[in-house]
C-alpha cells in the first residue's frame, strides 16, 4: 500500500504512530523510499516545508539523480526522536 494511495482526510485523523501500527497490523508496510509528497502527507504538513526541512538539513534524506527519497524507517525513526 502506497502512502500517496491513502485519502488525506483519514491521514489526518491519524497520528504516525497510529498509521504504522494499522499498516504493519494488516500485514502491510511502507514502501522503503518515500518521495516528498507521501512524507508530507505523512507529517501532514506542506510540500515546500518538507523542502525547507531538507534545505537545512533537519530530516533525514538521500538525493538520487536529482531526486529527493526518504527511508521509510528513518522518517518513522527520526519523528520518534523528535518529541
């Protein structure tokens, strides 16, 4: 299941950790490369606020021909240290 193909409205009535719970308890998971759109969706913050995240590198992330990718599991990680 793909974090793009999951309705907005019920990511924002979920907290993170809820949704992974759901997820791994119905036998599914993340992909393992989020792209910015899925993490903000995710974070349910915006886009660009993702972009500035990464500008002052205060999330963790890869650059793949010119592309942004997130480790499913770091992101999971690093909101987790963030509290």
């Amino acid at each position: 299941m793909r974090i793009a193909s999951v309705a907005l409205a019920e990511l924002n009535r979920m907290s993170i950790s809820s949704y992974c719970a759901e997820v791994s308890m119905s036998n599914e998971s993340l992909p393992r490369f989020l792209k910015v759109a899925e993490v903000a969706a995710l974070l349910r913050c915006k886009r660009r606020t993702i972009y500035d995240m990464v500008e002052q590198e205060r999330i963790p992330y890869r650059k793949v021909g010119g592309r942004l990718l997130f480790d499913a599991d770091e992101i999971i990680e690093w909101t987790k240290q963030k509290r």
